[in-house]
C-alpha cells in the first residue's frame, strides 16, 4: 500500500520537475539533478494540495471538478517546460572527482542515515497515526477534504479547533485517498517520508551546487546528525514541511542571487575543485527571474503549511526587500517572486475569509499582552527552557561544534555565497527571536507551550540554519588552498 | 602546517558532533520498540474499535454527531473537546463531524469505563443501536432535523 501512495505522490512532483529543471538548468552533474528532484517533491505535492483545494471551493470536489484544476495546472507547468526547453540552451556542470575525505564524509553521512531515517521508520512503524496535533487536526480534516460534497466544510465549523490552521497538509493527504480511493495511514506517513528525505537532498544539493560537494556533505551529515528532526517528522506533524519549504525559498534566493552575478555554474571557490571541472558554463541573466518565481512558490507554500509560515514568509520577503532598496531592478524581480507566491496566498486569505477568521493573540488583551512582556519570571522560564534543551538534546555536541566550525574555518572567499548567507542567516536569526517573542506573549500556560512546542519550532529553522551557516563558511579545500599558498 | 591543523580539528570536530547521536537514537529506537507492541499502539486499537460505528454513521448518512463521554468530563463542552478520548474518537470517526455536546439529533455515547452505564444516561436519549464494548448510538427522543442531510 505504501507503493500505491507513493506513486500517487509521486505524481505531481515528476509534473513539476520538468519545468524546473527547464528553468534551473539542470545538467551533467548530478547536484543540480538532486536539487531539482529535491525541489520537485515538495513544490509538486504543495501544488498537488492547492490544486485540491482550488477544486473544492470551486466544484465541492466533483471528480469533473478534480480533474479541471489538475489539468489546468498542469498545462501551465508543461507549458512553462515547453517555453524554457525552447528558448534554453543545454548546459555542462564542472564535475569534480570524490577526494577521499568527500568519501569519508559520505561514509558518515550513510552512517548518520542509518539512525535517522531508522528512528523515523519506528516512529511511523509503532505510532503510525502520529503525534497529537496530527489527530487533532493535520490527518483529522483530511477525510474530510477527501470526502468533498458538502462533507468537506464540516472540520470548519463553530467547535472545531485549529479551523484557521493553512491546510497544505490536510489536502496533500486527502487529494491521495481521493485518487487511492481509501484513506490508508500510508498516505500520510509517505508525504512526512518524501519531505524528510527531499529536506536532507535539498540541503546537499544546494549546498554541493553552490560551494561543492564537501560542504553539501558536511551540511547533510549536520542534519543526519540530528535525530530529533527525524522524530518530529514521524509524529506527522507539518512543521517537517515547514522546515523543508523555508530551506527551499532560501536556497532558490540564494541561486537567484548567484545568477544575478553571472555566476559560473559549480560555485567552487578553490581551485582545486576549479582544476578538475570539466567546463564551466555561465547562467544567463533571465533564469535567475524563474528561480525568483519557485522561491515566491516556495515561500507561499510555506505560508499554506503552518501560521508560523506566513511569519516566515513576511520575514523573507522585508529581509530581502531591506536588502534591495537602492537597487530597482532587484525590486522589479519581486514580481517575479510575487508571481511565484500568488497562488498559495489567494488560498490562506479565501480560507481566512470564507472558512475561518484568524486569532493571533488567542484572545489576550494588550494589558494581558504588557503584563506579560513586563514579567521578569516569564524570561526566566524562556531561557531555561532554551538552556535545558541545548544541554539535554542529543545533538546537543553538534549545536557546540558547529560554531567552533565556523570559528574555526572563517569566512568563504565568494562573496556572493557570504551575501546569500547573511541573508538567510538574517531570516533565521529574526524568525528565533519572534519565536521566543510568541513565547513570551502566548496566552497558553508558558512551561506547557515550551515543553510541547518549543522543540518543534526550533527544528523548522534548523535545515536553514545549517544551509546558511555553511554557505558563510569557508571550505576545506579553500583553507588547504591558503595554506599552500 | 597549522592551518591544516586547525582544518582537520574542524572536521574531526563537526564529524564526531554530528554521530555522537547515533548512541542515543539507537536508545530511543529500543525505548519506542519496548513502549508500543507490534500490534499497534493504543491510538491504532481505539481507532479498530471505533470502525463498525464509523461505517454504520457512514451507511446512515449521517454528517454530525454529538458525544457523551464518561460522566466525569460531562461539565463542559470545552472539557470536553480538549481531552484525548475526544479527539481520538473525532480523529476516528472522520468524515463524520463529532461535537462535544449531546444536544444533537444522534450522539455516540462512550461508557465503556462507567461502572452503572444506564445510569449515566441522559433521559431525552434513548438507545437507537448497541455496538458493544459501552459503545452506544443513542437518538434524541425528540429529534432535530439538522443533524441528517
């Protein structure tokens, strides 16, 4: 059965991989192949979730209705193919051949895999209808949204909980049974599967395209090497998803960056790296706009997974805007990303509209609010709950290495990879500090919101935590080659 | 010759850091193997036991149905929907609304934990089906026709 709800998965992902890797450029290397895939799993099971809903609101979810929408989407993005494949041209990528410490990181990796996506497997295997919040609300609306009629409004009615919650989630699972018609628990353990593992290819595939293999490897073994997220991702909770569409938006900021600059495709600042590519070929300056539009894509979807996504995704856009101010051709390119972004917002706004009306504050009155905000012992229970759980998580060796790593390396010498990655650290770091701000204002009792919460909102920033520490950080064949020199 | 150094410090670091973990998941994976049986977790078992009451709600057409828990969460409909055999129960019931009242036309009543059932039950419902294991389909003596559609 789970090869039944794969293949159903699979299906919008291989749809939306042509255009991307039309508009990416994908080539010899397979880095940018993995990027692609990587980037196609998530955008097409996003897309397949808007394109249920689309039909819901539309046609109750008739099978005429279904296909409509699915049909019209998916013209646009083999249209999207056909305009790029015409006007592209075919691309060569260096190839770097494996050194032994990129083996020796890869062994790492395989055995950093092995406790992490085996924790993952007994997770869904011995609790395989997932954590609290996925029962109370992310798999609960999905028969719903499967059943449409005039079924699918119900889970949106005066006592439902969670009716404001985006519902990329929730449609992802329910498009699946409509079209396996029945609703298997293997739906929903694939899609936590296939965004668990697109997250970790993403992460090395971003990172292999744009600073090289051995630091695309040592990011993956930082993710692998945190067995908490694996957990997370088995509780069928969507903040799994939410991680992997921030680090999505990120890294297709960071290649829309690069083409900006003309960028010679592999990225690699060392020379040894340089030496043995093959060719080396320029991106022209129109395919850093399509990368604008997956990143707005991206940062929607963000936003149609989780609340926390639309604070994401007003983050991203006022960090890069800040950024573009003085230049007009960088804030001509946020219609691109505007374009990208379209859809997935049309949809959170007619469901905050039509469906449910939003609370951010739950309630609390601004006195509520500045009493809290003035309560010394609230940031006390803050910083002994981040405190505790940076000296009680397993990964807590990895949270202290990875600055010394930093200290330790310096600074890359691309520029334009350090520019990316202030960016992306800037959103990271803001996005931290309202989390700790949510905390400090949440109208729930504050240990209880900590212990169940705090874990999990962490984890969301902690791919783009790593894709942007590494992007900064200089290589190791970029140190080896300042000390030959 | 030491910036080598410092490079492979860095590595040896990051890499060790980064499987320090494998212990303690190997730990955690013992711990979940021995805290939930092969034959499913409780989750699993309470969602089995609700299935005949889903298909036969499904075979009524009904949309909603209320809910009466064991009487000591009776107090308050927000009680009530907060706790755990609630949500399990709505989870497993799904495309079937369940409300945390009994004030609609059909309600499932839960008693499997009651000592005296009968007697926990309201009087404007009467039991419309029997389902075993203190599950119960009861209907409102005087009906609405909200909840059939």
């Amino acid at each position: 059965m789970r090869t039944a709800a794969l293949l159903t998965l699979l299906v919008p992902a291989a749809v939306t991989l042509l255009p991307l890797s039309a508009t990416l450029r994908t080539a010899q290397s397979s880095a940018p192949r993995l990027l692609c895939l990587a980037l196609a799993i998530g955008l097409g099971l996003g897309l397949g979730s808007c394109a249920h809903v689309i039909a819901l609101a539309l046609f109750d979810g008739t099978w005429a209705g279904l296909g409509a929408v699915d049909a019209a989407i998916g013209l646009v993005l083999v249209g999207v193919w056909w305009l790029a494949r015409r006007s592209g041209r075919p691309m060569t990528m260096p190839r770097h051949r494996w050194s032994a410490l990129d083996v020796g990181l890869a062994l790492a990796c395989l055995l950093a895999a092995a406790g992490f996506f085996g924790l993952f497997e007994t997770v869904v295997y011995r609790t395989p209808h997932g954590g609290i919040d996925a029962i109370a609300s992310w798999t609960w609306k999905a028969p719903f949204l499967a059943a449409g009629g005039t079924r699918w409004r119900l889970p949106f009615g005066d006592f439902s909980r969670h009716r404001d919650y985006p519902l990329l989630l929730s449609a992802g699972i329910a498009r699946a049974w409509r079209y396996m018609g029945g609703s298997d628990q293997a739906v929903p353990i694939s899609i936590a599967f296939l965004f668990l593992i697109a997250t970790a290819a993403l992460l090395f595939g971003a990172l292999h395209a744009l600073r090289g293999r051995t630091v695309g490897l040592l990011g993956a073994l930082c993710l692998l090497g945190t067995p908490g997220f694996a957990w997370h991702a088995g509780s069928l909770l969507a903040d799994g998803v939410l991680s992997y569409f921030m680090l999505a938006s990120l890294v297709l900021l960071a290649y829309w960056q690069r083409a900006q600059s003309g960028w010679r495709v592999g990225l690699v600042a060392d020379e040894t790296a340089r030496a043995s590519a093959q060719s080396v070929a320029v991106v022209p300056p129109a395919k850093g706009s399509a990368a604008l539009a997956w990143a707005g894509l991206a940062a929607g979807l963000a936003a149609w997974t989780k609340r926390e996504g639309l604070l994401f995704f007003g983050t991203l856009v006022g960090v890069y805007v800040a950024g573009s101010l003085r230049s007009r051709s960088r804030l001509r390119a946020a219609g691109w990303f505007a374009i990208g972004a379209a859809v997935p917002l049309a949809l959170l706004r007619w469901q905050h509209q039509t469906l449910a009306t939003r609370r951010f504050t739950g309630g609390r009155s601004l006195l509520e609010v500045r009493a809290a905000v003035t309560d010394p012992s609230r940031y006390a229970d803050i910083a002994s709950a981040y405190w505790g759980l940076l000296l009680g998580s397993p990964s807590r060796w990895l949270l202290l290495a990875l600055p010394a790593f930093v200290l330790l390396m310096g600074g890359t010498a691309d520029t334009d990879a350090r520019a990316a990655a202030r960016r992306a650290g800037a959103v990271v770091a803001l996005l931290a500090v309202m989390q700790a701000a949510i905390f400090l204002t949440t109208p729930a009792p504050l240990v209880w919101h900590l212990s169940t919460a705090l874990d999990r909102l962490l984890f969301q920033l902690w791919p783009s935590a790593i894709f942007a520490l590494f992007l900064w950080t200089a290589s190791p064949d970029e140190r080896w080659s300042d000390a030959d020199a | 010759m030491l910036e080598r150094v410092w490079v492979v410090v860095a590595l040896v670091a990051i890499v060790a850091a980064a499987l320090a973990a494998l212990p303690t998941t190997v730990m955690r994976i013992q711990r979940i193997v021995a805290d939930h049986p092969p034959e499913g977790d409780y989750v699993t078992r309470f969602v089995d036991r609700l299935q005949p009451v889903r298909e036969a709600l499904l075979q009524r057409q009904l949309m909603r149905v209320g809910y009466l828990p064991r009487m000591a969460v009776r107090s308050s409909p927000m009680q009530m929907r907060g706790g755990a055999h609630f949500l399990w129960t709505r989870y497993a019931l799904a495309p079937i609304l369940l409300r945390p009242t009994w004030r609609e036309s059909f309600v499932l009543a839960d008693l499997r934990f009651e000592d005296d059932p009968a007697a926990t039950m309201p009087d404007q419902l009467t039991v419309e089906k029997n389902f075993g294991d203190g599950l119960l389909l009861l209907r409102r003596r005087k009906p609405s026709a909200l909840s059939i559609e």
